[in-house]
C-alpha cells in the first residue's frame, strides 16, 4: 500500500524561507513543534496526560498506568459460566436427559408386567330360567332354592377382579431394542459434548474479539493524538503562510480515518461484550488498553507435521458422534430383523368373581405359555428391514464425511497456524524496524535534519503495525482452539493457555 504523503520534502525549505522573511512567524513555529514534540502520545497505546481530553472521536481510554493494573478476565471463569448459563447448551441437556430415559423404558419390556384389573355389570336377560315356574323359589311344588332367584328373575349382578403378569421367555426384538436405546442414549451425550465444544469456542472467539477492540481502542486514541497534532501543526503552518492546504487535507483525512476505525473498534468491543453477556450471563470488564514488548512474545508448538494431528481426529467429538449413529443404525436394522423371529411369553393370572347367582361365582387361577410366530405380514417386514439398512448404509457415509472435514479441518488449521506464526515473526521485524525508524526520525527532527510530521507519521505508522499486530495474534489463538477442538482435545488448559499468551501481549 502507498504511503501517505507527508510534509517531509517541501516543509523545512518553507520554514527556512520563513524565517528569512518572517522572524515572527519563524519562532511561532519553532515554538508550536516544540509544544507539539513535547506532549506525544505513548507508544504502548496509553494516553499522555496534556492531550487525553483532546483526543477526536468518542472514543475513551485509561489514564496511564490504568492499562497494565487491570487484569484480564478469566477467559476459564468466563466458559464455566456458559456451562451453567447458556439456554442451548441447557436444551441439549434436558434432551439427552429425556433420550436415556428410553433405556429403562426398552429394558421394562424385558420384565414381568403385572396388571390388576376390576369390574361391576349388571346384566338383564331373559331366557330359559326367566318366569319359568319350575326355577320359581316362592313356589313351593317346584322344589328351586334361592340360589335359582336370581336367574328366575333374569336380573344378575357380577363384581370381579382380576391380577396378571406376563414374563416374556424369548423375544429378540426386546433385547434389540435396548441395544438401539443404549446407542441413542451415548450419542445424545456426544451431542451435549458438541455443544460444550462449540460454546467453548463462542465464548473463545468473543473474548479475544473483545480483547483486541480494547486493544484497538487504546492504539487508536494514541494515533488520533499524533495524527491531531499533525493536524495542528499544518493547520499553523498552513496559517502562517509556510504550509501547504493539500498536506493540511491529507492530515485531516488521515485523522478522520482514525476516528472512523476507532467507532467501529467500538463497535467491535461492543458486539463482542454483548455476545459474552447472552453466553455467560455477566458482563466482563476489558479496562485495559496497553501492550508490552512484542518483539519479545515467542510462540510455543510445531505445525509443520500433520500426520500426527490427523491420526487424531478420530477423537473429534463430530466424528465420534457419526460413528455413534452408525450404531444406532445398525442397531435400529437389527431391531427389524428380530420382527422375523417369534416370542414365547409367560402369563399367570388370578380372578375372582362375585354374583348375586352364586352359580355364577367363580376363583380361578391359570398359567399358559403362549407362542407368537410371524408368518406373513404382506411383505412390510422385508421393506422395514430394507430401509433400516439403506439407513445403516447413509449413516456410514456420514460417518466418513465427518471424518474427511475433519481431516481438512486440521490440514486448513495448520496452515493457517504456520501462516500466523511466520507473518507475527515478520510483524516482530516490521515493528522493530518502525520503532528504529522512529527514534532516527525523533533525532533528526531534534537536530533540525527532519521535520515534526517525520515523527508523526513513524508513530501512526507504528500505531497500525502494533493494531495488525493484535489482530493475527486474535487468529493465531483462534485458530489453535479451532485445531484442538477439531482432534477432541480442547480443554480448560487451552483457554489458560490462550489467556496467558494474551497476558504477555498486554505486558
């Protein structure tokens, strides 16, 4: 990209045409850069005391010594709050809560089931015993009891009750089918697990979001500094009569880029706070905007061997996850085979009826063995058993295809890991080379052989260097996380890790 043009070849023959010409306006501007060199902003993107209330923008950053006393929140603390806080990692829980429940529901079909049951009728009839004489107890020559008094009448009142259990002796299907419960039940777990990984790294992502835009914040206000003291010192030029309008522009427009890339890092922070609060319930302070000594931040870890992390993705929580429903497609399959098979099934019962005819009382107790053998049901067993094995034939392929992304998934991380290392090993070069720039150009504006715009351009330049800087270390820890996730190892240790690497970027 094109540097910005500055006052560097045309701003110190102007002056010194100036002070042949103009003495006052000479020591105006010698006095005007000596207040300006004076109250320059710090390059660790805290605020120098004269200028923070002048800073352009709505922008607000800590007073000095501010940025480095305020610790970082607990990236850890923070993702243990989603656990507990987060309303779909909550759902995912309460289903595979719900989907165990199907165990000792499948299991239940292998036990007795015991029933009682309890009845009253009341039956009117007329038959061969209704008004017949001879069944008549008031008559006497028809020699009927009162045990008779009930059918002469026709009129009967049964109260019975009745106690059953059936044992089933043999039915593969039953014990089938807790197989397949057992399966959904793990995968509903692994789907809870899924959801753990993925909030662990929404809360990730939205952290370092939030730290970086603090850290933009604090850099910005500190480029707006130089860049309004630019501003100032061409507009003074430019009043004296020693200044270009076009380098005044350029000055403006560069300041106002600044204001515009500070409300949208505020933005940024903003969004990101506010993702923190939906996950976690709270709302976490980055009062912090410095940074340390970047030139001295190492990166721990090798990328350059994939074999080893792709031999792991078989632990990725997707991929565990699609074999999990293979299983249960190859379970649900044998569930539609055992139809073709019969059951043999155990019944004991007790019952016991009370009559108004005592002819109808009754006490019985039986065991039976009955035997159910499937013979033709128009053919819907085959097609059952067909379709659980095209089933079971899909859930392999997405098995496979979890595994295939994420092997790509890795492969894609490690680049971008490598990519991240080299360009931060690179911006550690370009940041030590703007910072040597930048004294030479503090000493040559002090011997007069540069000008101040010289200085502030090697400071807004550093400035940006140090933004971009911040930004590829948010990438490289995004995607550290993202390749731990993506072979099942991503743990509370990592978040530790990432916080301290954020710690020593901080200083």
């Amino acid at each position: 990209m094109q540097r910005p043009r500055t006052f560097r070849t045309g701003l110190p023959g102007l002056l010194l045409i100036g002070q042949l010409f103009s003495p006052l306006a000479a020591a105006q501007a010698t006095s005007i850069m000596d207040e300006v060199d004076a109250s320059l902003p710090a390059l660790d993107g805290s605020l120098n005391g004269s200028l923070k209330d002048q800073t352009v923008g709505t922008a607000s950053a800590p007073a000095p010594g501010d940025a480095r006393s305020e610790a970082l929140p607990s990236l850890p603390r923070l993702f243990a709050l989603a656990l507990e806080n987060d309303a779909d990692l909550a759902s995912q829980r309460y289903d595979a809560e719900a989907t165990a429940q199907q165990v000792p529901m499948a299991q239940a079909g292998l036990k007795p089931q015991i029933s009682a049951s309890a009845g009253y009728a009341y039956q009117k009839s007329d038959n061969y015993y209704t008004d017949n004489p001879a069944y008549n107890p008031d008559n006497e020559l028809s020699g009927a009891g009162d045990d008779y008094e009930a059918r002469y009448q026709g009129i009967t009142r049964d109260q019975t009750w009745q106690v059953q259990l059936t044992q089933p002796l043999f039915s593969l299907e039953r014990w089938r089918k807790v197989d397949k419960a057992e399966a959904q039940s793990d995968a509903a777990q692994l789907e809870v697990a899924v959801a753990e990984r993925d909030l662990a790294l929404q809360v990730a992502k939205a952290y370092l979001d939030a730290f970086v835009a603090s850290r933009k914040l604090g850099l910005l206000a500190s480029k707006q500094e130089s860049l309004t003291l630019q501003v100032r010192q061409a507009q003074r030029a430019y009043d004296l009569g020693v200044g270009d309008r076009i380098n005044l522009l350029e000055a403006q427009s560069r300041l106002d880029q600044a204001v515009a890339d500070t409300v949208s890092a505020e933005n940024e922070l903003n969004n990101a706070l506010s993702m923190l609060e939906r996950l976690t319930g709270q709302l976490p302070q980055f009062a912090g905007s410095g940074l340390g000594d970047l030139g001295g931040l190492t990166l721990s870890g090798s990328w350059d061997e994939p074999e080893p992390w792709l031999a792991r993705t078989v632990n990725n929580v997707e991929v565990a996850l699609g074999k999990q429903q293979m299983e249960i497609a190859r379970a649900d399959t044998g569930v539609r085979r055992a139809g073709r098979y019969p059951e043999l099934n155990l019944n004991l019962s007790y019952s016991d009826r009370a009559s108004n005819d005592p002819f109808r009382e009754s006490s019985d107790t039986s065991a039976s063995l009955r035997l159910n053998v499937p013979i033709y049901q128009g053919g819907y067993t085959s097609a059952s058993v067909k379709q659980g094995e095209l089933a079971q034939q899909a859930s392999q392929a997405g098995y496979i295809n979890a595994l295939k992304l994420a092997r790509q998934e890795v492969r894609q991380r490690l680049r971008s890991l490598q990519g991240d290392a080299r360009q931060i090993e690179a911006l550690k070069r370009s940041i030590e080379s703007a910072s040597l720039f930048l004294e030479a150009a503090e000493k040559g504006e002090q011997l007069g052989l540069r000008d101040l715009v010289d200085v502030l351009n090697a400071r807004a330049d550093l400035y940006d260097l140090r933004i971009q800087f911040v930004d590829v270390v948010r990438q490289y820890l995004l995607d550290r996380l993202n390749l731990q996730a993506a072979v099942g190892d991503l743990g509370t240790q990592d978040l530790v890790d990432s916080m301290a690497l954020l710690s020593r970027v901080s200083g």
